[in-house]
C-alpha cells in the first residue's frame, strides 16, 4: 500500500494477518513501487511501516520456505536484488518500525538509513531458531551498524530485543511513545525534504560507502562528492540565502 504525502511516500506492508511477512509477491511490489517513485522529484524521502499494531515485519514468509531448493533460492536472490535496491536507493528511506520486527523485517530495517521505533518495537534476527541464517544481508549490515560482538549474540541466540535495548546497541536511532511514532517519524522525514535533493543525495552515497571502502579511498570519494556540489544551483542558493538571512529555496538542480 502507499501513501502520498507533499514530499513524502509512505509503503505499508499489508498482510497483517502473517504479522506483515513478507513473500515473493510482497518483494516484488515493493520493488515495482520503489522503481516508480525513484524518477518522481516531488517524492523526497520513502518511509516503511507496517499496517496493525502488532507488527512492523516479522520476517520472510516462512512458508515458502518449505520446499525451496538450494539454487534456485540462491538464483532467486541475486535476481531479485530486493535488500540491495532498499540499501542503494537514491532517496533517503526510513524505517518507522511499530511491533515485531524480525528476520527479514530486520534486514530491511537495516538497509534503510534510518531506523525509528516506538516503545513496543521488537528486534531481533531468529531465523537460527529455523535452522538458517539471516540471508538478506543481516550478517554483514548488523555487525557494521551494532558491532560484531552484539550482532553475533542476536544471530546466534535468535534472542528479541526490546526497544530500549536496541536504542542501546546502536540498532535503532530513535524510540518514541507508540502514539508518537508518526509524527516523529514526519518530523524527521520533512526535515530531509527541504533539503537540496542533490546534496541529500551525495549526502547519502558518501555515507554509504564508509563501510565498504578503506578511509583513504573514503575521504577522496567524499573529497570529489564535495567539490561537485560546488557546480549545483542548490549551493549557490544555499550560500547566497545564508548571506542574506533568509531560508534557501532549493531545486535539487
Ligand atoms: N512467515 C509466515 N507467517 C508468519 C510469520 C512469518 N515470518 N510470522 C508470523 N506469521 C504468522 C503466524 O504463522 C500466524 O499465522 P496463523 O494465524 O495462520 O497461525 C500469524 O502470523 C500470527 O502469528 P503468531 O505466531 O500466532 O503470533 P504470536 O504473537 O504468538 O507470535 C512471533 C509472534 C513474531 C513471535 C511469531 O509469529 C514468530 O516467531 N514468527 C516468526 C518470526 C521469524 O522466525 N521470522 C524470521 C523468518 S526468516
């Protein structure tokens, strides 16, 4: 489901009879709507929740589990791309995370830039509880984003965290009353969408490739990213109203 909103676009995982579990045709539509909203300029920032209280997404649908073979599993994944797409999306996209948010719920959670919770959101990643491990990125996204120390005692225990808990190790960036979720969720969002769109953008891929780059690699990317923001509108218009004392009216040019 999505919802429109000024600058902002809201995805609902909408099963939540399954607590919202996600299955090949759920991946499929979201990435459909993904592909649609990345050429539309009006869209700023794409914000994940789930529908019913009880859950943000608890996992991958475990039943198409049952008889998947191997190759094709891993065939499927690589095609699909569905973790990476959310992980290397040219807009900033949050997770608002309300009840269980488990397995590949988690994973998602991970590939987005950030992670806000209320006070009933639960973490964790149980799927060795099934036999497996996380296979949507959680072994190499939770150790960067918590440590390694934390992500192997939540990979190897399966144990769910609580809130606070996640707040503490890293895993969350925000925790609000349930009733507040939202409009924090706005606050921050809308934030972001004022911003320069280009700079937003650079923003977010100088950021991103601080952990899969070496530091001198890192600070020369970040280096060239900078320096072409000298050639944007935006800056221009972002130095000249800071000298006139007035808010910038950015174009994402
Ligand atoms: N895939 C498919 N169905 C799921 C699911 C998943 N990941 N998570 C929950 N569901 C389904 C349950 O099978 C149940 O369906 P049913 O009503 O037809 O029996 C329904 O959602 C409600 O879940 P239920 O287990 O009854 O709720 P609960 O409050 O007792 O427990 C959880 C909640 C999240 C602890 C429990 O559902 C759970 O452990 N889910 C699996 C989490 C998981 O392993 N995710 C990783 C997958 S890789």
């Amino acid at each position: 489901m999505v919802d429109r909103e000024g600058p902002l676009a809201f995805i609902t995982f909408n099963r939540p009879k399954v607590l919202n579990a996600m299955n090949r045709q759920t991946k499929e539509e979201v990435l459909a709507v993904l592909k649609e909203l990345a050429t539309d300029d009006d869209v700023r920032v794409i914000i994940f929740r789930g529908a019913g209280e009880k859950a943000f997404v608890a996992g991958a649908d475990v039943k198409e589990f049952a008889d998947v073979r191997p190759m094709d599993q891993r065939e499927d994944r690589r095609r699909l791309r569905y973790y990476e797409t959310i992980a290397g999306y040219p807009k900033p996209v949050i997770a608002m995370i309300d009840g269980y948010c488990l397995g590949g719920g988690c994973e998602l959670a991970l590939a987005c830039d950030l992670r806000l919770a209320s006070e009933e959101a639960r973490l964790g990643q149980p799927e060795i509880n099934l036999g497996i491990i996380p296979g949507g990125g959680g072994t190499q996204r939770l150790p960067r984003l918590v440590g390694e120390g934390k992500a192997l005692q939540l990979i190897l225990t399966g144990d769910i965290v609580a809130a606070a808990e996640a707040k503490a190790m890293g895993l969350v960036e925000e925790v609000v009353p349930r009733e507040e979720l939202e409009a924090k969720t706005r606050e921050i969002a809308l934030k972001i969408a004022e911003k320069s769109p280009v700079a937003v953008r650079l923003a977010l891929e100088a950021v991103r490739a601080a952990s899969r780059m070496e530091i001198e690699a890192g600070l020369e990317y970040e280096a060239t990213l900078f320096a072409l923001l000298f050639a944007t509108e935006d800056k221009a218009e972002g130095v000249k109203a800071f000298l006139e004392k007035r808010k910038p009216v950015f174009k994402g040019r």
